[in-house]
C-alpha cells in the first residue's frame, strides 16, 4: 500500500517515519508546485498549443467558447468523456 500527501519535514515526522514505513506508508515530498506531476497542466499545454494556438480572439466570450471546443477535442482523442459544469456565482 502507498499513500500520498503533504507534510512538513518536522522532527516529528522524522521520528515517526519509521513506524510508518513499517506500517507500509512511503511518504514522498513534493515541492509546494510541481507542474510536471498535474496532469491538467500537460492537458493544458496541449489545448494551447493543439487547439488554440494562432487564433485571435474578439473578447473573453470567443476565448472561452475556444477553450470549451478545446476541451471537448481533447476528451474525444483520449477516448475520455468530458462535463461541463456551470457554478452559481451568487
């Protein structure tokens, strides 16, 4: 079994690590931001390199619309299926 999750190096956790790695928990730190391990960022990389790269658009609207399109494409190349959800903004 492996679980993830966030910690500071404390010397708390360094005094518990081994119990926990005898317990079968492997902790692994990752830097505050690690782009390369967020799978939407390469998804993004790709829309905007895929799907909207070169186009000009009039307003927000026309740019939102383009990334919605760029969204869709993508699920359907990755054979995955995709939602969109609309949040109150109250």
């Amino acid at each position: 079994m492996c679980s993830f999750f966030s910690l500071n190096y404390s010397k708390e956790v360094q005094e518990l690590w081994p119990h926990w790695e005898n317990q079968g928990l492997y902790i692994f730190f990752l830097p505050k931001y690690c782009s390369e391990m967020n799978p939407i960022e390469l998804e993004w990389q790709h829309i905007k390199k895929d799907e909207l790269a070169g186009q000009m658009f009039d307003d927000e609207l026309e740019l939102a619309y383009a990334v919605i399109h760029g969204v869709e494409v993508r699920g359907q190349r990755g054979n995955y299926t995709t939602q969109r959800l609309k949040f109150n903004s109250n």
